[in-house]
C-alpha cells in the first residue's frame, strides 16, 4: 500500500498564486473604498475618488492588472520576465491613481515574487533582481525630490529594508537546499564506497581461501602424478570441488547485488529471488572449512565453548569470514601442519581465536588497528588482515593479530552480541 506525504497547505500554493493575490489585495482595496463605497467621512490623498474617472486611468489600471497576472502566471516557468511584468504592473498601477509613490502593501507582492527568484535562481540573478526593484524604488524616491514634494515620510527607505529582507530569506532557502543536496550526495558516496569496500572483501575472503587450496592441491598433484596416481587423482578432486565452490560463492554475490539493483527499482516487479543455496556462510560452516584444511595438508582442530545459538547474520557471516582467512593463510604461509580453531559463545560477545605454531613473525596489530607483517596466519596478499581488521571495526567489536609469544601465530576477535540474542535464546 503506496502513502505520499502532503504537503503544507501554505507549501501547495504555488509562488506565483501568493503573488497574483497580494498584488490583486491591494489593488482591488482602493477602488472598493473609494470608488464603489459610498462617500463616507474620510478620504484619501493618494487614492482620490475622482481618481479613475478619466477612462484612459481605468484603461491603465486594467493593464496594470493584466502585467501582474500574467507574471505570475508564468513566474515559476519563466522567473526573470515575469518578475519585470510584475514591477511594471506595479508602476503602472501608481500611475493610473496619478501617485507619486508606491503604496507599501502592493509592494509585497514584488517582494514575494523576489523571494521566489532568490530561492530557486542563482545568487547573481536574484540580486539582478533585486536591485532593479531597489531601482525602481530610488526613481520614485528621486522624482518626488525633484518635484519639491515632502508632504509626509518616504516610504522608499520602508520599501527597500523589505525587499533586502526578501532577497535574505529566498537566498537563505536557496542556500539549505544546497545543503541538504550536499548531504544527500555524501551520503550517497559514503554507502557507494562502503558496499564497494564490503564486496572487496567478500571478493577476498571467497576467492582467495579457494585459489589457495586450488594452488596446493594442484602444486601436490602434479609432484605425485606419476607414482601416486590414486593422490594425485584425489587431489584434482579436491581442486574441482574447490572450484565449484569459488563459482557458487561469486555467483551468490553477484545474486545478492542483482537482487538489490530489483528491489530499487521498486515493488510491482517481478523478479527472482535468490536460491537458499546461495545464501551467506556462517560459523555452521567452520567444519566443512577444516576438511577443506584437512585436504590441502593442514590438520584443522575446531573447539566450540559456551551455548552455541543463532546469531545475527552481519555477527554470522564476519566470524566465519575472519576464521575462514586466518585459516587460509595458515595453510599457505605459515608452514604448519595444525592450527586450532575457538569459538566461544558468551553472554554478551562472540570470541574467535585462530592460533597455529607455524614459523610467524612480525608485528602485532591492536583492535582494530596496525598493520600485520610477517609469513603467519596474519599475512598473505596484504589484504587479509585489512579485510579482519574492517569486519570487526564495522560490527564494534576488537581485533588483534600478531606473533605468540611462544611461536607461531595468533588471530583474536571478540564481536558485542545484541541484548535480544541472548534473550531470544532462553
């Protein structure tokens, strides 16, 4: 069920509406007054009953109603004419009462329609815009100087302030509005680069472990083809099956991005889902992983602590990420023949330790933080300790990664657990 968010009602009125009615108010105003009321005991100097007799005042006045509703009829299509129609209407209007000045209520639809431009325009045409009225303004204010007329206050200093204060507020709009693009943008960037840093990963953790056993086990069959033939065979078993796993885990990845590409272009559609089968690993899957060990030559031994429960699949998904790494480098680069596997389930977090007793060496890396060097489980392309360090950072939780102290090398992350795993579990 589809639901649009409405609008204020002051919003729905479009700017050129706003304008035509100001305008129209003040007009009409006058000659309800004191053209059509009957006399009564005040009068106006600027607004004389005998004001619209002649017929060519009339004539000017209905002109000076056509330029206005005209202008702002196209303001929001064409903002600069529209706005000039709108002076002009103005002066025209002025003119037909035989005024010297500009009465301030029918200035405001001017400053309306300068706040408009202001707001949508850029900030050389608005203020184009704005000094032509402030022009207009100075002719006026000009005229009855030269005249020798100081019947009363100018208005024109009263008219100016509001049309600066006009132009600030359309300008301020225009300048919120570029804002929040702004942020959007960013926003926009920022989940770009996170998705791009997430499927380097995904890329990484997936293909790499396979591509490793695959180079082993090809690396074994091709030492013992000839006297070995039965190894050599069980070894390209295990090659074609590591291979198949690379395609399946590429292919659910590239499901997954297909699959959020459809569900932007919105509901309606009708697309495929996809398979359970190529749904995410998790640490259900850490036994098949030490098999895969086991083949290429590295006895894996996995010990599990605490009370194994289901576990949010972001948490899920990392672990198994983080140990399937560790235990990829271990095979490749650390030279031993066994590593072991914990995970331990807590009350508030998920520990997983990695450790072998291979020839490691180098730097410890802290939580989430350093950079890892050295042939032990930490190492490899460069890749993998980055790839660790981000999945645990991402989910808060703390990583560490470094020669033991003993020999060998060790890889720790502790990832916080939700309140609600603990409380869904019991």
């Amino acid at each position: 069920m589809s639901s649009s968010v409405s609008l204020p009602l002051l919003k729905r009125i479009p700017p050129g509406l706003w304008t035509a009615l100001a305008w129209s108010a003040a007009a009409v105003a006058p000659v309800v007054e004191y053209v059509v009321m009957p006399p009564g005991p005040t009068y106006s100097l600027n607004f004389p009953r005998d004001g619209l007799d002649p017929i060519g005042a009339r004539a000017l006045l209905a002109l000076a109603f056509v330029l206005v509703l005209a202008g702002s009829a196209v303001l929001h299509r064409r903002t600069s004419p529209a706005y000039a129609l709108v002076i002009a209407g103005t002066v025209a209007s002025t003119v037909a009462w035989r005024q010297d000045e500009i009465p301030p209520l029918q200035f405001l639809a001017v400053d309306v329609a300068l706040c408009y431009i202001a707001a949508i325009r850029s900030r050389r045409n608005s203020l184009t815009a704005a000094a032509a009225a402030l022009g207009v303004l100075t002719c006026y204010f000009v005229l009855r100087l030269l005249v020798g007329d100081d019947s009363g206050i100018a208005p024109e200093p009263f008219l100016a302030l509001t049309v600066v204060i006009a132009w600030l507020i359309g300008n301020s709009a225009r300048q919120a509005r570029a804002h929040t693009a702004e942020l959007y943008a960013r926003a926009a960037a920022q989940a770009v680069t996170a998705e791009r840093l997430r499927i380097a990963r995904e890329m990484h953790d997936t293909v790499a472990h396979s591509i490793g056993i695959i180079a082993l086990q090809a690396g074994a069959a091709a030492r013992v083809v000839e006297t070995q033939p039965a190894r050599a065979r069980e070894a390209m078993l295990t090659v074609e099956k590591a291979g198949r796993e690379t395609l399946s885990g590429l292919r659910r990845m590239l499901g997954a991005l297909r699959e959020a590409d459809q569900d932007q272009e919105g509901p309606g559609q009708d697309h495929g889902r996809t398979p359970a089968s190529l749904q995410p690993a998790g640490l259900s899957d850490v036994e098949r992983l030490a098999a895969e060990a086991m083949a290429a030559g590295v006895r894996v031994e996995v010990r599990r602590q605490g009370r194994r429960r289901p576990l949010p699949a972001d948490i899920d998904l990392a672990a198994f990420r983080i140990i399937q790494e560790s235990v990829t480098n271990a095979v490749r680069h650390s030279g031993a023949d066994s590593c072991l596997v914990l995970v331990d389930y807590r009350a508030d977090e998920l520990a997983v330790e990695v450790s072998d007793r291979g020839k490691g060496g180098g730097t410890s890396t802290g939580s989430g933080s350093g950079t890892g060097t050295g042939t032990g489980t930490g190492t490899g392309s460069g890749y993998g300790l980055i790839g660790m360090r981000e999945r645990a950072t991402l989910l808060h939780g703390d990583f560490t990664a470094g020669p033991r102290p003993g020999g060998g090398f060790l890889v720790a992350v502790r990832l916080p657990l939700p309140a609600t795993t603990e409380a869904g579990a019991t």
